[in-house]
C-alpha cells in the first residue's frame, strides 16, 4: 500500500470539503459540500494516473479541460432555466480547486494547503472585502497609487551601484528604504481608514505613531490649544505615538542590520520600556478623558517621500562624513540635527554602517538614542508653539523624564 498515495488522497478531499463547506452555505448551485471534494479528488487522481504513466502533462490537462465543460454547461442550464446572473466566483474557485488537487501530487502539498487556506478566506470574507472596496475612496486609491509607484515602478530602473563621496549613494537602496518606511507608514494608514475616528485613545497612539509621531504630536497639540480639558489627553496619546516610534526604530534595526540587533536591542528597548512606564502612567490619569484620533495624511504622497530620500541621502553623507573627520563626536552632532524631525534616516543610516562595520554597534545604538532624545525636544517645541499650557506642563513633565533615563542610559550604560 502506497501511504503517500494515501495522504495526498487524504489531503485533497480535506481541501474539497472545506471548500465545499463555504460553498455550501453560500448556496451555490453549481457545487457544494459534495461536488467540491469530487473536484479535488478527480484533480488529484488525475495527477496520480500521470505520474504512474509518466504522462502527467496531458492527463492533467485533460481533466481540467473536462472540469470545465462540466462547468460551462452548469451555467448553461443555469441561464436556460432564467438565471439572470450566473456568476463566476464559484467556477473559479472549481477551477482553482481541481488545480490544487493537482499541485498536491506534481508540486507541493505545503503551497496547495497555503491557497486553498487564501481562498477560503477571501470566499467567506466577501462581504467584508465588499465593504472594504466600498469604504476606498479617492484619496485612499492615491495612496495606494502612488505606493504602486514607489515601489514597482521607480524602484526597479534605480541602478544599485555606489556614487559619491565616501561611496555611501546607492540609488536602489536609498530608495529601497524610502519603500520600507513609506510601508510601515502606510499600514499605519490603512488601519486608521479601518478604524478612523472611532479608533480609542491607546489604539489611536499606536495608529499615530506608526503613521508619524510628529504629525500625531502636531495633531492634538492643535485639537488641545482651545480646551485644557483635553490636556490629560493629549499628552497621553503624544507618548503613546512617541513610544511607538521606538518600536520602529528596533523593526527597521531588525530588518535592516540583523546582525547588530541583540548589541543595540537592549539599551534601545530599555528607552522604550522606560517611556512605556511614563505613558502608564498617564493612562491612569486621564482615563476619564475622552477624544477621537485626528485625521491623518496619505503617507505615500510622492513628494514626502522624495524628502525622506533626500533626507536619508543626506544623513547618510553627513554620518560618514563626521565619523571620519570628528569620530562619535560628529556622529552625535548629525544625530542631534538629523533627530529633530526624522527619526527613520539616522536609524537606517547608523544601523547599515554598523553592520558594515565602518562603525562599532555601541556607537550605533548611541547616536541612535541621541536622536530619539532630539526628537523628543523638537516634538516638545511643536506643542509649547502649538498646544495649551496644560498640554505644555504636563508634556514637559513627561518628556523631560523620558530624556533624563535616555541620558541615564548613554552615560551609564557599559560601553
């Protein structure tokens, strides 16, 4: 007995009847909790007999071509009996189907559960999906063009060579970075879409700091200069978005050096977790406070992120610059200016030098906290513009203990 020939049997009518399953419920009147299993065994067998008689191609083809004409006189007989709309979800996923019964023989079991796992989501989630489409407006279809841009269709022409001083711009992988960030940004973006102004105070401090902690602080500094009451509020979700821009600083360390991420990980996540203390802290006091998330900007727009290649272009010349004339020194100097309003261009340009060992990992994660600590002095400066003086005491409060264990960590922490 041939227990391989057995498990793939066993594993095709598994995939028919779950999809045969939502088929049913659905109330499909081409195939259902009994036609989809027939499906995906007739595919499997005929892959089974091909491969027995080493004539899998035309025997696979076979039966498909006979899956649909089964298919096509369905709906046929559908529209003879007055069927107005005869649909094409249900054939395809037929189609689809006896492929995967296919695949399990002649490619890989793995993948076939993978896709037949994705359609049945995509089949049950229709509503969903329908409302989703239904949601997208103008503005959201831009982004996603002008993402589709971004990454498909300048990235590709980019020549990935080394130019200029230090050899340091690489037009591929500067722009290969501007993708990275404008992705997070704009999965930031779409769950806003998702949850818009119905999303809560921690949920809508995560949105805003996956987004732009910046903006987010610009945000409610506005929404709080005409009530004191949103004060407690404010300063809450600003340290929620400015912790979050942490938790980005360590994913693109991850992604983009991996090797030097257990040596910066530690300091970096002990800022974070310091910060976190902070924002529970201000969870509790203003937890009978309410508010919405303000609106947020498309993060794909191509002009900002022309200036965040520009910006990290820039940063990654002036690193390699002020390491080699003035050592750490310069290296905190740019980190200090480039800190003030990004901190994404620091973070990739110290994290690639440090993996490519032009300079240490302590020195790395140092500049790196440097600029988070500027960061929070230039946020601090947009609200004292910006915000009420409630907003400005209390973020003054919060910040201010947030940079006095940032400077706790740089100078004690063993180098």
């Amino acid at each position: 007995m041939d227990l391989l020939a057995l498990q793939q049997l066993a594993v095709s009518i598994g995939l028919g009847l779950l999809l045969g399953l939502e088929r049913e419920r659905s109330e499909s009147s081409i195939a259902g909790i009994r036609t989809f299993p027939f499906i995906s065994l007739f595919g499997t067998v005929c892959a089974q007999i091909g491969v027995a008689t080493s004539s899998e191609g035309w025997i696979i083809s076979a039966g498909l071509l006979a899956v649909t004409g089964i298919i096509v006189f369905a709906n046929y007989a559908k529209l003879k009996n007055g069927a107005d709309d005869v649909g094409t979800t249900t054939e395809f996923a037929a189609l689809l189907l006896y492929a995967l019964g296919a695949l399990i023989v002649v490619g890989n079991m793995l993948a076939a559960l993978v896709v037949a796992g994705l359609a049945v989501v995509l089949l049950h989630f229709k509503a969903a999906l329908h409302r989703t489409v239904a949601a997208v407006g103008e503005p959201d279809m831009r982004a996603i063009m002008q993402f589709v841009l971004i990454s498909m269709v300048i990235l590709p022409v980019l020549p990935n060579q080394d130019y200029g001083p230090y050899e340091v711009w690489n037009p591929f992988k500067i722009w290969l970075m501007v993708v990275f960030i404008v992705a997070i940004s704009l999965c930031g973006y779409v769950a806003y879409k998702l949850f818009g102004t119905r999303a809560g105070v921690l949920l809508g401090g995560i949105i805003g700091g996956v987004i732009s902690s910046t903006a987010t602080t610009v945000s409610f500094a506005r929404r709080c200069a005409s009530s004191a009451a949103l004060a407690p509020l404010g300063v809450l979700v600003i340290m929620i978005a400015s912790c979050i821009s942490m938790v980005r600083v360590l994913i693109e360390i991850a992604v983009v050096a991996p090797t030097i991420f257990p040596a910066t990980a530690i300091p970096l996540g002990v800022m974070l977790g310091w910060s976190t203390v902070i924002a529970t802290f201000l969870y509790f006091q203003s937890r009978k406070s309410q508010g919405e998330m303000p609106e947020q900007k498309n993060p794909a727009e191509f002009k900002s992120a022309f200036f965040f290649g520009l910006l990290y272009a820039l940063v990654l010349l002036g690193v390699a610059a002020a390491n080699d004339y003035f050592g750490s020194a310069g290296l905190y100097v740019v980190s200090i200016i480039s800190g003030l309003t990004d901190m994404d261009a620091i973070t990739l340009s110290t994290a690639q030098m440090a993996a490519n060992n032009q300079i240490d990992a302590p020195l790395a994660w140092r500049a790196i906290l440097v600029a988070t600590m500027s960061n929070f002095v230039f946020k601090f400066g947009t609200v004292c513009v910006l915000g009420s003086s409630a907003l400005i005491w209390r973020t003054a409060i919060a910040f201010g203990l947030a940079i006095a264990g940032g400077l706790l960590i740089l100078f004690a922490w063993p180098s």
